[in-house]
C-alpha cells in the first residue's frame, strides 16, 4: 500500500512548521531524528515578522507573578492558571537560552537590556532586536542552527496533508512536496507548529503560509479543540492596500504614539482610561468604529517618537517609507486587521493533544496562556516555553515507538495539489471579514455559515491549503455563533456583556 507513495521518510519526530514553535521544538528534540516540514522556504510564517518583541519578567523589579497578573487581566478570565505560571516562570531562562542561540537583543551601552512597553503590561518587560526587527532575528537564529543540526532533516516547501492515525494513535503524516510528490513519513510523534489562522482574513498581518492547516488537520483527525472563536484584531495596520497589511507595532503606542481620527481627534480618551494603551480588543473596535463611520484612523509619532524613528523603528520606517509617509513628520493612516488566534489545538502542559502521539505549539495550539485574548508579546514567549516543553516531552516518553508498517496502510496518497481557486479563498476572505470579524451578530453569523458552505461545493475534494481555509472558517464562524455574549477578541454586537455562564470553552470535538 505505501508503494504508490513516491517517497517515504521515517523518523522518530516529524515537526511540521518552521517558526520559532517548530524550530525551537526540532533543535530541542536532538539527538532524536526530525523531519521538519514547510510550505514553503524555511522561516515562511509569522514569525520573522514580529516586530515589538518578546515579554518576559527579566527587568528589575519584575516578576513572573506580575507578569502573569497582567496575562490574566486581558485574558477575559479563559486563560488556563497553571500554563500561565508556567510560561511567566520559565519565561526568563527561555530568553537566556534565546542568547546562548545567538539571538541579539537590544542593550544599551552598559550592556543593560531595552525594555519596551506594549499595551496591558504594567511595567517595560518586552525585549526587542534591531528595534523593531524582534522576529527576523529569533527566526535567524534558529534557522542557522537548525540547517547545522545533524538531527533535522528540513523539507521545504512540503505541504503536511493529514495525519495517519491508526489504532488510536498517529503513525506519522502524508505530504505533497513541490505541488506533485506524494510522500509519507513515518514517526511515532507528530509537533503540528503551523502557526494561526490569520489569513482567512481579507485584512490581515499574517504572510501567505498562515492558512489554519493544523487545525483543520486535526479537526479532521477528531482532535480536540478549544476557543477556537477568539481571533485577535491588530488595532493598527498601515491602511495602504498591501496584502498582507504592514504591522504598526504596539511599541509605538508604548512610546507615547496617539490616535487621532481625520479631524485630529484623540477619540481613545473617551474610550477607555488607558486610551492607547488599552486592551488590544478595546482599541481595534474603536479604530473600526471610526472607519465604520467613513472616518479615517491616523497613528501620530511625531512628537513621541519623532527623528528616532528610523533608529528605534527601523521595520516601521522602512514600510512607511516604500508607501511614501515619513513617519517622523506625518501620522500614519491606521486600521485593524486579523493577526492572532487565541484558540486552536487543546494541549496540556508539555503540548500533548487529545491524540496519543500527537504533540502541537507555538499559535496552532491552545495552551490556555491566552485565554480570550492574548498579551502582546506573549507570542514568541509561548513558542518558546512550550516548543522546548514538548520536545521534553517526547524524549521522556522513552525510546520511540516503532510504527507498525500495517499501520501505513490507513495512509491516503493526498494526490496532486489541485488548481488554485482564488476566487473562493478572496469571497472566503471577505466573507470572514465581514461577517466573522471584529463585530459579530447572529444574523451574519449564519449568512457566513452558508456563505462558507457554498464555497466549499466549489472546491475539488481534495485536502489544500483553500480547503483548510474553508473548515477552520466553518469551525471559527460556529463557535461564534454558540457564544451568545462578548469577550475578549469575541464580540457580538447582539449580546455586547460578558456572562458569568459563559465563563467555559466552546470545545471542538470533546
Ligand atoms: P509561524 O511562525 O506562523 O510558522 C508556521 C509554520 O507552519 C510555517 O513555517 C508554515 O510554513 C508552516 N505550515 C503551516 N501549514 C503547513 C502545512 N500544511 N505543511 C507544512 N508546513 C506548514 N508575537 C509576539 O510575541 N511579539 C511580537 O512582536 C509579534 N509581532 C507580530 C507581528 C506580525 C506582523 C505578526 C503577523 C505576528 C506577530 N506576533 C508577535 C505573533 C507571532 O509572530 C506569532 O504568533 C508566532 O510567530 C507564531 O509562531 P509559530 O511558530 O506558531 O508559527
Ligand atoms: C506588535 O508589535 O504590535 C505586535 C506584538 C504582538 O502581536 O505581540
């Protein structure tokens, strides 16, 4: 039966994902072999473009305590107590280890870290690189130390398919690499590291990659999933047309950048006591309120930040200026777009799914660190802490397992890749954006619902990037319809109140 695979690969871990989820879990696997797959070149996700920085309690008079009080204060009461701890406690020596990788945070001439601020954190606690350049530099790191790993074997543009699974457990996963080839790898243990789901979004800050293949990949599997309804909203993209829509990071806000709306109004102090530096949710709705109402979103600068900029924010000040604004002299048209899934794969502690031999991280997983929304820059953190907690994982469930080559037999050839269609992924965009967004109704919810099966009917049955587009989007839009009240990234307009009841995961395959 695996004959008519035209490549089969064996290893004893096959991580699929190569941002700093993937890649922190390959590295720390060794001296266990690795498979690690992605859809396209090595480093094809978010990660390299993060831009604030990683938060973690390594300032003076800091502390994990503190830092996961403000990680439970803007979670919306979901967050899980125990991941929480886990990720402010083991925060600092993941930051150490960052540094032994060769990853280059920002001093100060003494030698001291730089510590920015970013909204819902009470004190500065964010690490950043080259400014504003964070992610580029943690993904360089470990992409050089992962292409030297005698363990890891990389193949790049391999789109992971599904998982075998047989007898209760994962057997390992096909993939189709470059469009045609049909292979099969056989492991014991599977890491799904594929990242959010940021592209069913017509406006969004995710790259291409980033298209929800792990969860629906597991929600085929039957794999448990848990808030799933919770995507976070950036409240400020550069409102300049480009697909993905460039980051103003949030650390602009932390340096003292004010909203103003088109008549030089800064609205967000009537909004909320914190005004820009308000919860994530809070801020984006505001911003989206303001262009609701044909009005225009602008982040000013130049007083906060200034002649700075093109040394503090050298990412920003660079895509600022390919759209023709100078930052340092004129605000920066702003607008929300989709960025960051809060819900995704259930995990315990060391990443383990409902699935035996089935370990996920980094933004494909819910570890429970986020709740109903995420602290900003607890991303990279989490990538990290719980990269590193399952490769720990699965080196301590003993030898690996042998697969049984019976088992192989279950595996399904995922067939050439078909034809784009990208008519239906744009309406699905849309659709996702308009009906599934920042505010949500019941009404809308449903045409989504039908919206999204409709373009379903119009793609080939065959497992691809569009059609896991098409399940997340069904899975996201349903969970949104079931919680009848607004929390977190979840807002319905029809039902504007968090409810004690509500205080409880929609669950995905229980
Ligand atoms: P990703 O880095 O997204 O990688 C996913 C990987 O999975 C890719 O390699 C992709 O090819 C692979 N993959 C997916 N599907 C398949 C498949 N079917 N087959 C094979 N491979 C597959 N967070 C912070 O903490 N701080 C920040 O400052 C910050 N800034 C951000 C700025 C931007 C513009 C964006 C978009 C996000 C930012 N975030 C930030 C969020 C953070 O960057 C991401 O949540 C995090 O990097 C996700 O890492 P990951 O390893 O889970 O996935
Ligand atoms: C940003 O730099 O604003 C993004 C930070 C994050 O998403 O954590």
């Amino acid at each position: 039966m695996t004959a008519s695979f035209d490549r089969v690969l064996s290893a004893d871990a096959v991580v699929v994902g190569s941002g700093v989820a993937g890649l922190t879990a390959a590295l720390e696997l060794a001296p266990l072999r690795v498979v690690l797959l992605t859809k396209g070149p090595i480093a094809d996700g978010s990660t390299p473009y993060a831009q604030g920085g990683i938060a973690a309690a390594v300032g003076e008079g800091d502390s994990p305590a503190a830092h996961a009080a403000d990680t439970l204060d803007v979670g919306g009461g979901l967050n899980d107590g125990p991941a929480v701890d886990v990720l402010t406690a083991e925060g600092p020596d993941r930051i150490t280890d960052l540094m032994q990788r060769g990853v280059g945070f920002d001093r100060r001439d003494d030698g001291s870290l730089v510590l920015g601020r970013e909204a819902g954190h009470d004190v500065r606690r964010i690490l950043h690189a080259d400014g504003d350049a964070t992610g580029a530099e943690i993904s360089r790191a470990l992409v050089v130390e992962a292409l030297a790993a005698g363990h890891i074997e990389v193949v790049d543009h391999s789109f992971a398919a599904d998982l075998v699974v047989d007898a209760g457990r994962v057997a390992g996963l096909t993939a189709r690499v470059r469009g045609e080839e049909q292979v099969l790898v056989v492991a014991p243990a599977v890491v799904l590291a594929t990242g959010g789901i940021g592209r069913l979004y017509a406006n969004t800050t995710n790259p291409p990659a980033v298209t929800g293949d792990g969860l629906a990949m597991s929600a085929r599997a039957g794999v448990r999933l848990r808030d799933v309804e919770f995507v976070q909203f950036h409240p400020t993209a550069l409102a300049t047309g480009r697909d993905p829509m460039s980051l103003l990071t949030e650390a602009l806000r932390g340096e003292g950048a004010v909203l103003l709306d088109e008549q030089g109004r800064r609205f967000m102090l009537e909004v909320h006591p914190d005004a820009e530096l308000a919860p994530r949710d809070i801020v984006a709705r505001a911003n989206w309120r303001v262009l609701q109402r044909g009005g225009t979103v602008y982040l000013d600068a130049t007083e906060a930040v200034g002649d700075r900029f093109p040394e503090r924010f050298p990412t920003v000040y660079h895509l600022c200026r390919e759209d023709g604004i100078d930052p340092r002299v004129e605000p920066m048209p702003a607008a929300p777009a989709a960025h960051y899934h809060m819900g995704g794969i259930a995990t315990d502690l060391f990443g383990r799914t409902s699935l035996p031999g089935l370990w996920a991280a980094g933004e494909a997983a819910r570890t429970g660190v986020h709740g109903a929304n995420r602290l900003a820059s607890n991303s990279l953190l989490e990538g990290t802490v719980f990269g590193r907690r399952v490769a720990i994982d699965i080196k301590a469930s003993g030898p690996p397992a042998q697969v049984d080559a019976t088992a192989l037999r279950a595996a399904v050839l995922p067939g050439a890749e078909p034809a784009p269609q990208p008519d239906v992924v744009e309406d699905l965009r849309d659709v996702m954006w308009d009906k599934v967004g920042l505010i949500r109704r019941h009404e809308g919810l449903m045409a989504a619902l039908e919206e999204i099966d409709r373009l379903d009917e119009k793609l080939e049955p065959r497992v691809s990037a569009a059609s896991n587009m098409v399940t997340a989007a069904r899975i996201i839009a349903s969970a949104a319809l079931l919680r009848t009240e607004s929390r977190g990234g979840h807002f319905r307009e029809d039902f504007p109140e968090s409810t004690p009841w509500w205080q409880r995961p929609v669950v995905v395959n229980p």
